[in-house]
C-alpha cells in the first residue's frame, strides 16, 4: 500500500519537484523497511524498480535515484 499510494503521488502530482518525488521515495522505502526488517533485498528486487521507473519517465534528463544522504523534504 505504501509503494501504491507513492507511486500514485510521484505520479500524478503536476506541482511536485524531481527532489521532492526522490524524498518522498526515500521515505517510503524506510517506512516499508520500518514494517518489515529483513525485506531490503527484496525491496531493492522488486519494488525499488518500479519507483525508478516513474521517476525517470516522469523527469527523463534527471538522474532517477540520486539522493544526498540525510536529505528531507518537510
């Protein structure tokens, strides 16, 4: 439900940035992790894909998963 309602966003809200959308990844992917420990290789397998999908159809001369460490957006 969390990857969904991320992909939803990351998709379909015309006023969000490519540095927000990367966040807002960011914070799905600790939340999933947060549910369930251990499911890193599985997320970075299966799920962490379709996240680099939408971003880069959505913002194609950004670069898709580029994140500085600590980096939130409030």
């Amino acid at each position: 439900m969390i990857a969904g309602l991320t992909l939803h966003v990351v998709c379909g809200d015309d006023k969000l940035s490519h540095r927000e959308a990367r966040c807002l990844v960011d914070c799905a992917r600790k939340a999933i992790l947060e549910l369930h420990p251990g499911f890193e290789q599985r997320f970075e397998n299966v799920i962490s894909p379709h996240f680099q999908r939408a971003l880069r159809q959505r913002w194609p001369l950004e670069e898709a998963m580029t994140s500085i460490p600590g980096e939130m957006i409030n």
